[in-house]
C-alpha cells in the first residue's frame, strides 16, 4: 500500500499520477489524511495518558517508601480512572488505525512517470518487437488439434476428472513441459537467481502481503476449511520470505526463482479467447523475485527485461514489448512491461510474461526494510517476472515450429527435451 509519509507531503502528485490509472483520487487522499490526522491525534492522547500514569507510579512508590500511604492511596485511586481511560484510547486508536489500512488497501500503486495515459490494452506502448514471424502452410493447425493429432496434451480428459481449464499432458508433449521448466530454472540460476522451491498454499497475510488480497480475492481459490489460498503466481510465496524482516543491503540485490504451479479461478473468462492453453485455471511457471534498494530498482528492471527477452530468443519465437497503460497495469504496480509472442497460427499475440516494479508497495504492507548507510531503517523495492509462464509459450512452439515433417524444438531446449523433433 501506499506510504503514509508520500501522501502527507505529496498529496497533488499521488492524486496526478494515479489519474493515469483514471482514477480520481483526491478525495479517497483526503479521507486517508483526514483519517491519519484522527488516528495521530488519538495515539498522541493515547501517549500522554500512559505517560502520565507511568509518572504517577513512580510517583506511587515513592509516597509508599517515604511513608505518606495516604498521599500514596489517593494517586492510587487516580491511576485506576485512569486505566479506563486508557483502555478506552487504545481501543479509539486501534480502530481507527485498521479504517485506516483498509482504505489504503483500496488505493493503487501510484503509476511510475514513463506509464503511458491510457484505459485498456489498445493503448499499451509498443518497445519493441522482434523475431521473424513464421509464414506457414494453408494447412497449418492451432496448437489444441496439434496437441490431439501428436497425443502431447489430451484437453477432454482433464475435463473428465477436474473440469475445464486442467490440461493433462502426457507423453512427449509431458517431457517438452518439464524440458521448458528445467530450461528456464538453469538459465535462471546461471544469471544469479538463487533457486527456491515454496509452498502451493499461502495464508491471508500472504496474500495481503502482496497485494492479490484484497483485490483477487475472487479470482484465487480458498479453502474455507483452513482458511489457505492456492498461489496464483509464486511471486506471493517468494516475497513473503522477507515478510516483516529487516534484509541485509550488502546482500542487494535478492534475487530468487521459482518453478510453481499456479491456480486461477479465471472467473468471467468465456469464448474463444480460452480455448487449448490460451487460458487455464491451473499452469506451470517459472518466476523471478527482486529485491533491493530504491535507487537501483529501475536499473534491476532493466536487467530483468533483458534476461525475459534473452530466453525468448533461445526459443526462437518472435515476441514483443509492451510498457502498459495506466488502465491496464496491475493494482500493485508501478511500472510494468509485457511480454507477447506471436501465435503464427491463431495470428495473434499472446502474453506469456508481465515484469513488474512495486516499489514500496508491497514492502509497505510485508514490513520488509533494510539499513540505509545511516543505519536508518528504509522500505525495500520489490520486483517480479514471469520467466516464463508455459501454456502459451508450449502453444507458439506448437504452432510456429510446425512443419511437413512434425514440429521442430528450438536447438537450445534441446538437451533437455532428448528429442528435436516431435513426428
């Protein structure tokens, strides 16, 4: 959630730079302020009171030692008033502070200056785009009747025993998916990720942690039972590894990845847009998780950027950048580039991975700060990216790399899948 201390001082940009969200926030800023100023208010007659009786305590005993018992009786008397009192600030304050955080949680992160104005994913910026398009037979197949004809993927029995939206993948097609994970894992690693294998079920304060409480709490599937959420992303376990921690800044900047599968409930999701593995309620990703000190965020999200791009061209698809609007960019971030590949035979892009900067946003929530040189504590940045998601990339394989023969593996997955032909 946003800094208290940014919107105290910088109340006009916070309401200027979320109007490229288009969102008017002036008065949601002012509630937040006016809220603070009751909730500071409250902790200050709060403070007072306990420092008055802790006075008076003192005071206390000394009567009692000097042996004014009496004197001592009566202040005794004022200290138990006093106790009602207290409670009752202490409950004000507290009520006043959670008001407080559940109306920040109901504002966005705060657009970084280069997000494009704009309300949906027509008006994304294009970076750039790279890679040739194949040009493919008359004949070419999307990659689902490409899946049934070489048995990789069979959609109806996923049906049968889950519903739809759970692919089962078996054969070469359950090989090229544990090929692509091992890939990304090792090309991971070898950029200085550290590798880490989390949990699949998080607790609420995980997921406030990160923000998909409370805004996905509709899109995530929760078991009622024990109050666990299936992950969405492993974004959400990796970076509530530092959740209230103080990190070391000479160990800037914290770099993990992740091979997980992910559960969206993908509610309101209908048409063509999800048919074979266009969209799914349950996939297979590899993340990456930064973090590190604010001065050299952007720079991390730069190298990120570079390292998504360079494993798209090792799988030799044709891909493109997009630096996302205002009105299309998620509710936590601050600036976030995604990442399409071009499916030849549904001739469309797909996105296959969004690389994100928080800044504070979630360390605000998570309480993760380190030592400034000062030795002031200071909130972290946080970032992430899918590096990759695999449906869509597994479906542009598919379908770019068809031929007459089969379908071709790019040479640098090669090794991993034990096979550069799938006939």
């Amino acid at each position: 959630m946003l800094e208290l201390s940014y919107l105290r001082s910088n109340k006009a940009e916070a309401v200027e730079r979320l109007s490229k969200r288009n969102l008017p926030a002036a008065d949601l800023i002012e509630q937040v302020l006016l809220l603070d100023e009751k909730r500071r208010h409250a902790q200050q007659a709060l403070d007072d009171h306990l420092a008055e009786s802790n006075r008076i305590s003192k005071e206390i005993g000394m009567l009692y030692k000097s042996g004014k018992a009496e004197e001592a009786n009566a202040l005794k008397e004022q200290v138990s008033h006093m106790k009602g009192d207290i409670k009752k600030l202490q409950e004000d304050e507290g009520h006043l502070q959670r008001e407080l955080e559940q109306l920040l949680y109901t504002i966005p992160n705060t657009p970084h200056a280069s997000v494009p104005t704009g309300t949906h994913a027509d008006h994304n910026e294009v970076v750039r785009e790279a890679g040739t398009k194949p040009d493919l037979s008359e004949a070419a197949q999307p990659h689902w009747e490409l899946a049934d004809k070489y048995g990789l993927i069979d959609f109806e029995l996923g049906v049968k025993i889950s519903g739809a939206g759970f692919p089962v993948y078996k054969n070469l097609g359950a090989r090229l998916q544990r090929a692509l994970i091992n890939f990304f894992l090792d090309e991971n690693r070898a950029a200085g990720y550290t590798e880490y294998q989390p949990p699949h079920f998080v607790n609420a304060a995980s997921g406030f942690g990160t923000g998909q409480l409370p805004d996905k709490e509709g899109q995530m599937y929760h078991m009622q039972h024990d109050d666990l959420y299936a992950i969405p992303t492993a974004e959400v376990p990796i970076t509530n590894f530092f959740r209230e921690e103080i990190v070391n800044r000479e160990d800037f900047p914290i770099r993990c990845t992740a091979y997980t599968p992910c559960f969206r409930r993908e509610a309101g999701s209908y048409g063509k847009d999800v048919r074979g593995l266009n969209r799914l309620h349950q996939f297979d990703k590899v993340e990456i998780v930064n973090v590190t000190e604010p001065s050299a965020s952007y720079a991390l999200l730069d190298q990120m950027v570079q390292h998504v791009e360079s494993l798209l061209q090792k799988l030799e698809l044709p891909y493109r950048i997009l630096r996302l609007c205002g009105g299309d960019m998620g509710f936590t971030s601050a600036l976030t580039y995604d990442f399409e590949v071009w499916s030849a035979a549904q001739q469309k892009w797909l996105e296959v991975s969004s690389v994100s900067n928080f800044e504070t946003y979630q360390s605000n929530r998570l309480k993760l700060r380190y030592r400034d040189e000062h030795g002031k504590t200071q909130l972290c940045h946080t970032l992430n990216g899918s590096a990759l998601a695999l449906p869509r990339i597994v479906a542009a394989l598919l379908e770019n790399h068809q031929g007459p023969e089969g379908i071709h593996i790019p040479k640098a997955i090669q090794a991993y899948t034990g096979f550069n032909i799938i006939t």
